[in-house]
C-alpha cells in the first residue's frame, strides 16, 4: 500500500506520517490486507491523509461512483487498521450504531455495534452515506466525534475512544432520500468534496484493473467516459448515464466474453428509462466502439 502511494507521487510527508502512526499504533493482522480498488487522485489522497493524521473525522462528500467508500478503505489499509463498516438509513437509531443488549447462552450481553467496535479496537469507522440517517439519530455521536472522544453507553459503560479510531463519514448530495446534514455535525468533520476522476487517472486506473486491455481500448473506454460527462454537463444527457461503476462492471463483464455494445448498455445505456436518452448514449458508445469490437480485440490475452 505504501508502495502505492509512493508511485502515485504522495508527499513524502504523508508517506511519513502515514509511517509514524503505523509504528505508533502497530498494524493488527487483518488489516493487512491490500484494498480490492486503488483510489487514484493524489491531490484529494493528500488531503485525506493530512485530516486523519491530525486526529480529524472525514466527511466525503460527492456524486456517485466517485471513489468515496474505495477511498474510505484505502485509507484504512494504509493506515493499517480495521475497517467498521455502517451504512446509515432513516431508521437508524443510537442502538444500530451503538450496539444492544442480546441474548446468548440464556444471558443477556451487550453486542457492540460498529461505532463501539471502532471506538475500543482503534479502527476506521466508516459511516457510510451520514445523510440518509435523521439528525437527532445522529446526535449521539456529538462526544465521540469532538474533543471528549468517548461516549456513554447506557446499560455497558462509558467508552473512551482509541488513539488510532477515526471515522470517515461518506454522504451523495445527489440520491433521493438525502437531507442534509445540520451544523452541529458538520463542525465535528474536516469535509472534502471528491472531485470528478481526471481523465489520465481514469486511464491508469483502467490499465491497473485490467493489465491486457490494449491501450487502444483503456483510451476508448476513457474518453467515453469523458464524452458522457460533457454532455451530461452540457444538459443533453442527465447525471443517470454518467456512471463509472457501470464503465468498470461493463469491461469486467467484456473481459468475460460478453459483446461490449451488450455490456456497455447495461452498465450505462439502461441506466436512464428515456428511450431517447438511451439512442444518444448509443451513438457515442457506437462512435467509440465498433458494433464488431470482441473479446480478442479489446484484450491482448486468450481469456
Ligand atoms: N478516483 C478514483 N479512483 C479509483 N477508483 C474510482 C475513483 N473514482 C471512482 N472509482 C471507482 O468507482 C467505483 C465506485 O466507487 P465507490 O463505491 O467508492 O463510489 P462512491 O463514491 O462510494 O459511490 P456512491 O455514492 O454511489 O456510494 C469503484 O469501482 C471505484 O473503483
Ligand atoms: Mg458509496
């Protein structure tokens, strides 16, 4: 992981500090692993990393598909330390981020939830999409995320918080459902809007998750996908096609042998219910990629 960030050109700063807390807060076995994704983007990587290693919580803040959750891992994997994971909902309550009494062996016990976990173990919570729970859910995480660093448990005890525990918080101004959040909380996160992939980290990215697509093709597929943004920007085709997580699912799904036209439609084409929408996606799709395009063409290996 270090190797990683030392290629992507991060400060040699942050590599040290990123060092620092490792050797102060020894790296527990299952954390490390290397994340599944890179998170390519050194500028957003830097700042990141600057807010952890100064004791912030994170709020990342953006569209869909912009690398939120991928950077939330990788910042634990490099960090070294344990990822909790909660994907918050309307429902949410101070028990689903807390934990609850259960019963096990005829006994009742309190099952820490994942905000505990973290709290005790020195792990990264990450509080995925924040803006889907209610605020006053929320409020209970006032002390763990300022100065006080602990919380009360009511029925367990009072936890004070690990050295190493940082929450990361992940929220999408976009989705249905989203409200957002009030200023009692958002004082509590050093806040970075994740920006749009560039084109040159998208082709990198590219490259890395699938090393015998040909170059030609890591190009093609780049510049759709810039091509799509600008009409997007330019209000001829709505943020719904605009999906990277469908531009990856679509080649991965090439790269098992499935027409791209056939793949490229359902990761992107689909993703708006306009049929008219979905005859401009195609003309740039067909612009891109030829309707005869197969497997052996797009990658230089025998599948
Ligand atoms: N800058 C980036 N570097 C690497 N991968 C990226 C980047 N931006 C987006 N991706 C890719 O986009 C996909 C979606 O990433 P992720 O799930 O982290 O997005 P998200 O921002 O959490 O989206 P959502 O708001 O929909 O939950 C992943 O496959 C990820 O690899
Ligand atoms: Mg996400």
């Amino acid at each position: 992981m270090l190797d990683f960030l030392q290629e992507e050109g991060i400060d040699p700063r942050v590599i040290q500090g990123i060092g620092e807390f490792r050797r102060r807060y020894a790296p527990s076995g299952d954390a490390l692993s290397r994340p599944r994704y890179y998170y390519y983007g050194k500028k957003v990587w830097e700042q990141a990393a600057q807010a952890l290693l100064a004791g912030e919580n994170l709020l990342l803040a953006g569209a869909k598909a912009t690398g939120k959750n991928v950077l939330a891992e990788n910042l634990a994997a490099a960090f070294g330390r344990p990822v909790c994971n909660i994907s918050l909902h309307i429902n949410a309550d101070a028990t689903t981020m807390l934990g609850t009494d259960t019963f096990r062996d005829g006994e009742v016990t309190f099952r820490p939830g994942p905000v505990t976990e973290a709290a005790e173990g020195g792990g990264f919570c990450v509080l995925d999409e924040i803006n889907m729970a209610r605020n006053e859910a929320l409020a209970v995480l006032h002390s763990v995320l300022d100065f006080r660093r602990s919380i009360r448990i009511p029925g367990y005890r009072q936890v004070g918080i690990h050295g190493a525990a940082r929450f990361i918080a992940t929220m999408n101004y976009g989705y249905a459902g989203t409200r957002e959040l009030n200023e009692a909380l958002s004082s509590r996160f050093m806040i970075l809007t994740m920006p749009e992939i560039a084109g040159e980290d998208l082709s990198r990215m590219l490259q890395k998750e699938f090393p015998s697509l040909r170059p030609e093709y890591v190009r093609q597929f780049t510049a759709l996908f810039l091509d799509i943004r600008d009409k997007c920007r330019s209000g001829e085709l709505t943020e719904k096609v605009l999906d990277l997580r469908g531009l990856l699912g679509a080649v991965r799904m090439m790269a098992g042998g499935l027409a791209p036209i056939d793949a490229l439609n359902m990761g992107i084409t689909n993703k708006t219910p306009d049929t008219y929408e979905q005859s401009l996606v195609q003309d740039i799709i067909s612009s891109r990629i030829s309707g005869k395009t197969d497997r052996d063409k797009l990658f230089g290996d025998r599948g």
